[in-house]
C-alpha cells in the first residue's frame, strides 16, 4: 500500500508524470480541422495585446518629438559602424534602404495587405522570408535609437525613416516623409500569402525556399501567363521577384515579365519601376559569399539562445567580407555609397555575361577586362568586377524598360525626380489619405493621384435644420428605403482598411470604373434621384451653403435606417457628420480602382461569375466575406449585426430573395437571426456546387425561403451562431437595432478622417 512518505519521495499514485503539451501546442484547431472557417481572426492584433493601452495617441506622440534630432541621431549611426555587424563600405545607408524597401515592398494593389504601415517586418512569416535575410540585424543596429525615442518612435515609422534618411546622406534629395504608421503588437496570422507550403525546417538550398509554381497560370512567355490574386510577389518568400530569373534560369526577357507582373500588382507603372530598380541599384552591394545550405534557420525558428536572430552564418565572423544574403555578389557601381546615374551607364556601356558567385547563385559581369570595378566593402585596397543581376538586365532587354532607362541616361534630373517620388509613393502607398500623415516634410500640400485626392471643403456646410429637411425631401422622392441603404452600403463598400483605400468620401461610386460594376447597377438610378436633389437645394440655399452628393448618398442611407427602424417600433436617430467632398474623374486613378472590384461581397450577396474558383468551389465564398468583413474593420459581432440589417433591408445587388428571411421587407427587424436558428426549417442545396440552399419547412415541406453559402454561415459556423443567437432571443431585437444603427455609422465614418475617433469608435466634427 503506498504511503505519504511515497509521495513526497516523488512518486505519483495516480500517474501523469510526462509532459505532452502545453498551451498552443499542436494539434489546435487549424491542424483537426484545417477547413474551418477563422472567425477569431477578426480580433487579431486586438487592444489586449498593445501595451501602450487604448487612450495611447500615437499621432500626437510622433508630432511632439523632436523630428530634426532624430534624423540627426540616424544620419549619425548610418555613417557608424559596430563589431557584431560591420557596415559595408563605413555607412549602413544602403543596408537600411533595403530593410525599407522589403518593409513597404510588400504592399499589393489587389486587397491593399502588405506595406511599411504596421512594422510587420518583425513578425513571422516575413521577418523569416528567405528575401528578408539578415534585416534582423538592421533592426537590432537600430534598436538604440528606438530605445531613446520609445513609444513616440514607431518601428514602422523608424524603418521607413532610416531608409529615407539613407538616401539623403548618400546625396539624393528626397521627396518627403510622413510619419503616422502604428505597430502592430502580433504575428499577422490571416494574410494569404501564397499556395506555396514552405517549410522552413526543412531548406537544404535556395530553390528549396523560393518556389512559384502553384501561384501562376502557364509558364512565363505564355499568352495566357497570370499570377493569380490577391498575391503580387512571384515567388513565395520574396518581396518581388527572383533576381537570377523565373526558375532561377538567367533569362532576362522572362525576368522583364515578371518584373511587370509583380511591380504593377504593387501599384507601380512602368517608369516607377524602372525608376526605384535604377535608383535602388545605384546604391550598396549584394551578398553571396556561402552557399545557403551553410546558412542557420530563419529568426522565428532559430534556437532561444539566438535571441531572435536568424540566419547564422558559420563562416569567419558571419558578416562583414563573409556576408550571404540572397547569394549573388557584388556591387552595380564604382561608388555604392554616392548618388549618380553610373548604374545605368554601366548596364548600358558594357556587354555582360553570366558567371556563378561564391554562393553558386547566377550573375552577370561585363565582358569588358577594362570595365570599372568595384571596391571592396570591407578589405581596403582590395577590388571586385561589377555585378548585375538578370532582373538588371532585363531593364535592358525589354523595349519599354529600355526606353525609360534611356529618357533616365539622357536626363539624370528627371531620373533623380521620379526615383524621388517613387520611393515616397513606395514608402506612403498604404498609409491612406493625407490627413494620416504628421510631420513637418509630409508634404500634404501636393496631390498625387495614387494618394485618391479628394477636394478640400470650400462652402459652408448643411446644419440640423438642412439635414432634417433633406431627409424628408429624400424619403418623399419615391426613393425606396431599400434602393436608398443600397446606395449608402455601397458607396462605403469599396473601403479597405488594409490601405485606407475606397469609402463614401469623394462620391466615387458615381464616378468610373464604379459607377458602371454590376454590383452597383442598382445605384444608378438613385443617384440619379439624388443629383437632382442636390441640385435644388445647391440652388437655393443662403449664403453659398452647399450638400454634396458624397454627402447626401450617406444622408439617404441614415433617413433609411431611421425609418427601418421606426417601422419595427424603434424610433432611432442615425448619426449623420456632413463635410464630405466629390471628387472628379481627373482625380480617380480608375485603373487602380477597378481592382477594389469585389470578387465575392457577401453583404449584398455578390458573387462575380467570372471566377470560376468561387464558382466550382475551389475557394468558399463565406472565406471571402470573411476576408471583406476584415477590410471594413469589422469584428465578429458588428459583422453578424450587419449582415442581418442589410438582408432586413434587402440589400441583395439584384434584389433577389436570398437570405430575405422575412416577410416585413424594409423594417429593421431580427427575423434574419430567428430564421436562421429555428429548428422548424430544414436547409436543402439548390445547385450541385452548394452555392444556394431552398429552406423547407419540416411539417408541409413547402420552400418558405432561399439562401446562399453567405447566409448560412451564420448558423453553420460556431461562432458566428453564438452570437446570432443573442439577436434571435427574445431580448433580441431591442440590442439589434441598437447595434446595427452603431455600426452603419462606423461604416459611414471609414473614411473620415478629417474628423477625430473617439474610444468607442465613434466620430464628431474635428
């Protein structure tokens, strides 16, 4: 029989002396149901885990320190050097314009993800992208100056700066920078990447990490060669594309088609991208001393003692003349360390051949034995021939890139002027509108038509008395409450909170390419109405007062909610804040626009029939309304509330009966919510890919209503039918109308940000 003594002595009666797991470790729920649909990662990055706390302005922070020190302390370090990381040539300047670069490089047109505006630099995955080698220790040499600057200093803002300031030191005179960029606090662990599995555990070379093939349709040269949405990067792990070539092959003409793909899914045209490969080129050196199955595991699975650095290289001190990186080696001029216009001289002058580095990685070197050459980074005295990767030599292979590098050849000011601007829209694409930007070279004076300028306010605006008066003329109009919250929906559908792109601010739905969307085809008419309203009040008015028509579309939405909601017995007042401005048609870069397209928009029950992935089932339409719900800054909750509202309204894009789960069509009732959790209905497919579903009624079998996979995943997904099931009690429908009137004005609101937040995330006049 065993005793006390026998315990304390250390053995355990009942067992359970091994450790399997802990918190998070495998499997969780992705690994036993790899399919689920990820409602929770609505709440990513979420105020518990930001240490600054809700009431932290970070704007203000920024705007109170001492901008002209700072550039000073990093123009200071940049010309410095320390033992455990050597700078090439005595100026870390190029080592920084690429952490940068690879910071804001990741910004892609098609969802607007990506981009310098979060320091999403220092997470997994990318902070373990085989492109992003050894910008872990870029960071770690700046760590003092974020050190001495804290919570006032983003680390966005910082890398962004740093690469800036680079550029000036090294004599190129910048365009400007604007600060504003807040960090995030954790691993982005939704943004789709690629369909590309690396496993990072597993590199035994360079091909083994960069791979592309399952993102691409064809191969390069074909006709029909695409790189499928929303992705932008050739291959996975890097930033842009390979620089040895597709397939790491040498071939430039190939290399120039990717280089097209990538930077114009990147929002640059041809002559930016000529401009920031030129203009980046022109400074620093590539590393490719050891070959890469020498060099250690990525930061986020290098051992603890790393202290999250990766990337060991076990040869000499592993930096300095040893350096690897991306395995090609070399610099592209005589003076890495000065603007000029030598790269492009040198590309042009010399015929070059291809040769392997140190690395075993495929470069190009002029033919030319009397070529210039190259210092050394590190070994005085010591010389190298010049380098050109075949992404160079495609700039002058390809007509429309050698065209551009030509204009640059003959005209070095004009080639200095459009580097200038492309790195300020490279390092400012995602920040949104230039009321984000603070600090005193933010250069807000400028309107550059990639930053979808909006016309200041230059009239007095409407007051209560007008807002009541517009409303009834509106709700008088014959203007349906339906056609009316359609209409306001979709004029802040196209908002994206990954780049601070699209919203109801400049009217744009009546302008191309949205005003002529099939999802917004219903719109047409209103605005229409609309206009003419507008037009009688503008004409009327005292005193130069003026609504406009951005204005009045939310207005019409609010006068249709209100009376949605006092038609289900809740007299509500919708906020409603005026001072939005109508942009032109000369103002709206329309081809960037036309990709805030949506492919699937689940709040009007859209899908495009021309991807056959949504289609065929390949890709679930609820997995891209989830991915909408994230772009309107919506969390689980307001999503479900939302959702049910819009189908109360019927906000169909066609007004069809899918998910109208109601016979009080226009009135802000719950019956969405009590449909979807009755247990007297059964749910049937209507189609063999299960897109729509007829809904039966248990007893008499006839079909009482229709639904698509945008309906059910309310009730199918766990989550979203926890919280479906508060607005479906019987306290429900009170807490409803509440909540929905409270998240219609949030969204009304993305866009403002002429007007301050406050913590509640609501808005008033700034």
């Amino acid at each position: 029989m065993e005793t006390y003594t026998d315990v304390l002595s250390g053995k355990c009666p009942f067992g359970g002396d091994r450790v399997g797991g802990a918190f998070t470790t495998p499997p969780t729920l992705e690994e036993w149901y790899p399919d689920r649909l990820r409602v929770e990662m609505l709440h990513q990055n979420g105020p518990q885990a930001n240490p600054l706390g809700p009431d932290f302005d970070y704007r203000a922070a920024f705007a109170s320190l001492d901008y002209e020190q700072l550039k000073r302390d990093i123009k200071q370090f940049l010309t410095s050097s320390v033992a455990w990381w050597p700078s090439d040539y005595g100026n870390y300047g190029p080592q920084m314009i690429r952490m940068a670069w690879h910071s804001a490089g990741t910004y892609r047109i098609a969802d607007g993800r990506g981009g310098a505006g979060q320091g999403l630099q220092r997470f997994a995955p990318i902070s373990s992208w085989w492109d992003n080698g050894n910008t872990d220790k870029s960071r770690r040499l700046l760590w003092p100056i974020k050190r001495k600057y804290g919570s006032a200093l983003s680390w966005a803002d910082l890398m962004v700066l740093t690469g800036t300031c680079a550029l000036e030191i090294m004599n190129f005179p910048t365009y400007g920078f604007a600060g504003g960029r807040e960090d995030a606090w954790e691993a982005d662990n939704a943004t789709y990447w690629g369909p590309e599995l690396w496993d990072p555990t597993n590199v035994k070379s360079f091909d083994d990490m960069v791979n592309r093939d399952k993102r691409w349709r064809g191969q390069n040269g074909d006709p029909d060669y695409d790189l499928e949405q929303p992705l932008a990067a050739s291959h996975q792990a890097l930033i842009y594309v390979n620089p040895e070539g597709p397939y790491a092959n040498g071939d430039p003409m190939g290399s120039a088609r990717d280089i097209r793909v990538t930077f114009t899914r990147m929002a640059m045209n041809d002559e930016e991208t000529v401009a920031l490969i030129a203009g980046g080129h022109a400074f620093g050196k590539s590393h490719g001393m050891v070959k890469a199955d020498r060099i250690g595991p990525p930061p986020d699975i290098a051992p603890i003692e790393a202290m999250g650095l990766g990337w060991h290289n076990p040869v000499g001190t592993g930096a300095a003349e040893n350096t690897m990186t991306n395995g090609i080696e070399g610099s592209w001029t005589p003076d890495p360390t000065t603007w000029d216009n030598t790269y492009l001289e040198n590309l042009f002058k010399f015929e070059w051949k291809q040769v392997r580095s140190p690395a075993g990685a495929l470069q190009w070197t002029p033919i030319d034995p009397d070529a210039p050459r190259t210092p050394d980074a590190h070994i005085p005295g010591k010389s190298h021939p010049l380098m050109m990767m075949t992404s160079d030599i495609a700039l002058k292979t390809d007509p429309v890139y050698r065209a551009i590098c030509e204009k640059f050849l003959s005209d070095f000011d004009y080639f200095t002027l459009q580097f200038s601007k492309a790195w300020y829209k490279l390092t400012h694409r995602d920040m949104g509108p230039k009321e984000r930007y603070v600090g005193p070279e933010a250069k807000i004076e400028d309107d550059l038509i990639w930053q979808d300028p909006i016309p200041p306010v230059d009239h007095p605006l409407v007051d209560e008395s007008d807002i009541a008066a517009l409303k009834a003329e509106i709700l008088g109009s014959g203007l349906s409450v339906s056609d009316l919250a359609f209409t306001a929906f979709s004029s802040v559908a196209t908002y994206r909170n990954s780049d601070k792109r699209g919203g109801a601010n400049g009217a744009r739905l009546a302008l191309a390419p949205q005003s002529g969307w099939t999802v917004n085809r219903r719109t047409v008419p209103v605005i229409g109405r609309l206009r003419g309203i507008m037009a009688g009040f503008n004409g009327r008015a005292a005193g130069g007062k003026k609504v406009s028509l951005a204005d009045l579309i939310v207005l019409g939405g609010c006068a249709a909610v209100e009376q949605a909601a006092k038609a289900a017995g809740a007299a509500t007042p919708v906020p409603f804040i005026p001072g939005r401005m109508d942009t032109t048609d000369a103002l709206t870069d329309a081809e960037s626009f036309e990709w805030l397209k949506p492919v699937v928009d689940g709040f009007r029950n859209y899908i495009d029939p021309s991807f056959g992935e949504i289609t065929r089932g390949r890709v679930a339409p609820e997995q891209v309304f989830l991915d909408k719900a994230n772009l309107l800054a919506l969390t689980a909750p307001e999503w479900v509330v939302l959702t049910g509202g819009l189908r109360a309204l019927n906000l169909n894009h066609d007004g069809a009966r899918h998910g109208i789960f109601t016979d009080r069509v226009g009135v802000l009732t719950n019956d969405f919510f009590t449909v979807l959790t009755s247990m007297d209905y059964a749910w049937k497919k209507a189609d063999e890919a299960g897109l729509t579903f007829t809904l039966e009624d248990r007893q008499s079998g006839e079909t009482t209503f229709t639904a698509t996979r945008c309906d059910l995943v309310f009730g199918s997904n766990q989550q979203l039918r926890a919280i479906v099931e508060i607005y479906a009690g019987r306290d429900g429908q009170e807490r409803f109308v509440r909540d929905f009137v409270k998240v219609w004005h949030k969204l009304m609101m993305l866009d403002r940000y002429d007007v301050k937040r406050n913590e509640a995330g609501m808005t008033t006049a700034a």
